[in-house]
C-alpha cells in the first residue's frame, strides 16, 4: 500500500495528463456530451478549452485539419503533453538512480 501511495504521489501529473489524453483521444469531437465548462453552464457557447479539447480530439481521429480549424494549438498541446509526461517519468527515474546511488 506504501509504495502505490509513493507512486501515485511521485507521478502524479504524469497520470492526470495521460488519463486527460486517453480521455480526450477517445471522445467524440462532435458531439456534445455532458460537460463540465463553466462557460457552457453559463450559456457562453464560445469557450477556447472546449474547443482545445476538441481540437486534440479530431487529431487524435486523424481529422488534422478540422482540428486546426476548431484550435490552432491542438496538435502542439498533444506533443507539448507527451513531452511533459516523458519529462516526469525521465526526472523521476533519474532521482531514484542518483538517490540509491548515495
């Protein structure tokens, strides 16, 4: 229990970003389902999260150019992310190399 709580808290990011894309590639990008926008709750249609969400979505379809067209930075936030989680998972494993070496 001890070391899936120290996983879970040393990789934290990594797995709420990766959950968000798994999420994200495997939605419809459009239809609109239940929403947690505040925007939308509100009755602002015009939302840019919606529709980055939406964006990483079509491209992770392969729909590249509806998804530059619903955002521009759709694809960039898909490898901005990925990036991000290899960052995590790289640093993490360097620190426990470094940390058992001493």
């Amino acid at each position: 229990m001890k070391k899936t709580f120290h996983f879970l808290r040393t990789y934290f990011e990594a797995i709420v970003w990766l959950v968000a894309l798994i999420l994200l590639a495997t939605m419809d990008p459009y239809t609109a389902g239940p929403s947690l926008c505040m925007f939308r709750k509100l009755g602002i249609e015009s939302c840019p999260g919606c529709g980055l969400g939406h964006s990483v979505s079509a491209a992770f379809h392969g729909q590249f150019g509806q998804s530059f067209d619903m955002h521009p930075l759709g694809m960039i936030t898909i490898v901005f992310l990925t990036v991000r989680i290899i960052s995590i998972i790289i640093q993490n494993h360097n620190y426990q190399r470094l940390k058992n070496r001493l």
